[in-house]
C-alpha cells in the first residue's frame, strides 16, 4: 500500500514536469546559428 502511494507520487511528480516543459518549451524562437567554417584545400 505505501509502495504503491509512493509510485503514484512519483509518476505525478514527472508527470507535472513534463507538462511544464511541454509548455514552456516554445516561449523561445529557435535561430539558425550561422558562421564560417574553415575548409581545408583539397588534395590531389
């Protein structure tokens, strides 16, 4: 019985979390990262 209580917190507790960062997750426009990137010469 305690086990089981203790289970059902648990899963309430992660539960609640990942509503949360389900919700929250979008507040924050994703931006392209843009930057030059050294090429080395090719060789033949």
């Amino acid at each position: 019985m305690k086990g089981q209580r203790i289970g059902m917190i648990a899963a309430f507790i992660l539960l609640s979390i990942l509503i949360l960062a389900w919700y929250d997750g979008g507040e924050e426009a994703m931006r392209p990262i843009e930057q030059a990137v050294p090429l080395p010469q090719a060789v033949r």
